[in-house]
C-alpha cells in the first residue's frame, strides 16, 4: 500500500456507517499530557462525529492536576476520545484519544490493546509530561512518532535537541504539527504509518 502522500485521502464524509469498500481497521492511540490537544486532533482529523467523554473541570482538580499551560481549560477526558478516518477506501483508522490527567492512566491499558502505534503529543512548555508517556509506550512495545502541537507561547528546540531531551532512538519520527488543523493532523497520521510500514519491512525476513 502507498503512503507516500495523503493527497488521495477523502474528505469529510456526512454519514457515519463504514464504507462497504473497507477491508482493514487499524487501532491507533493518541496519547500525551493534560491539555497537549489530544481531543482537538481527534476532533479535527475525523471523518464522524468524534465520540468524547470530556467533564467540567472542578475544583477537586486542584493540587492534583498539573494544569500549567492550559489555565482556560474547563474541561478534561476523563475516559476517552474516540474518532475514525479513512486512509483510502480499504484501510481505515480508529483513533482513540487517552485521558491525560495521571489519575486517569489505569485506563490507557485497555486503549493500548491492539493498538498498532500512537502519536504522542507534546507541548515544548512542558516536556517533563512526555517522560511517562513515552516510558509507557516504550515498555508495551507500541511504536509511536512524536508530534509537537503549535502552542503560541511554546519554545521552538532544534529536532535532534528534542530527540536527546526524550532520549528517543534515532528513528522516532518527530514532526511539527497544529492539531487544530485536519489536513495537519492528518499528515502526523501519515507520518505514523509510514514508519509502520518502514518498520514492518525491516523486520519481514528477505
């Protein structure tokens, strides 16, 4: 399968059933801290009706969520998000969305069940969140890319600064990206399963 471009990936499309033309489902996570836009990307990017489980934040919160960054945030997943998208008519994504508060993360078990990779989404003000996430990832064996959401105040690092700040391995895809934007989104989708295939290649005996 080609995935060299996403200019063949449809629009939105107005009904929600599954094409009948789909023959393969892929489970996609993304994942990061509290109010890095996991539900906006999820949001964003889906072809339906995003399904979200956001709560009003209260005053419980404090002392507990680390909120720094996303003080006009009023709302936060507290189970999941849930989206889909359809790479070309055979092949589409599930997406699911992770809650990002610490005291919700018993439940990323479950959503990384049959997942086949994750975006991870990272806000520069903010690296430290990103340490656990990735830990976690890289301790289930999902492979990930890393997506730096466009914050306005957010400090710009150099790729390979980042890299060695996450301590990732050389061939962790890490691309800049506006989870506001479907087309944005949709190129980090791509980005992910490019590396999928790269990686499904390498490991596929000659």
């Amino acid at each position: 399968m080609d995935f060299k471009g996403s200019d063949t990936i449809p629009g939105p499309r107005t009904e929600d059933h599954l094409p009948h033309t789909a023959e393969t489902a892929v489970k996609i996570v993304i994942v990061g801290g509290f109010g890095v836009g996991k539900t906006t990307m999820v949001g964003s990017v889906s072809e339906i009706r995003p399904l979200t489980t956001e709560e009003t934040m209260t005053q419980a919160g404090i002392g507990v969520d680390d909120n720094y960054g996303s003080d006009t945030k009023t709302a936060t997943t507290v189970a999941m998000d849930f989206g889909r998208i359809s790479i070309t008519d055979r092949l589409v994504l599930y997406l699911f969305g992770t809650p990002g508060q610490e005291r919700f993360w018993f439940l990323w078990n479950g959503l990384f069940e049959g997942a086949l990779g994750a975006v991870v989404l990272l806000d520069t003000r903010r690296l430290e969140v990103s340490f656990d996430v990735i830990g976690r990832l890289e301790e289930k064996g999902v492979p990930f890319v890393i997506a730096v959401n466009s914050f306005p105040d957010a400090p710009q690092y150099p790729v390979e600064e980042l890299r060695q700040a996450l301590d990732l391995a050389p061939d962790v895809p890490i691309v800049a990206c506006d989870a506001r934007r479907r087309a944005s989104s949709r190129d980090v989708l791509m980005t992910l399963l490019r590396f999928l295939h790269a990686l499904a290649t390498t490991k596929t005996p000659a």
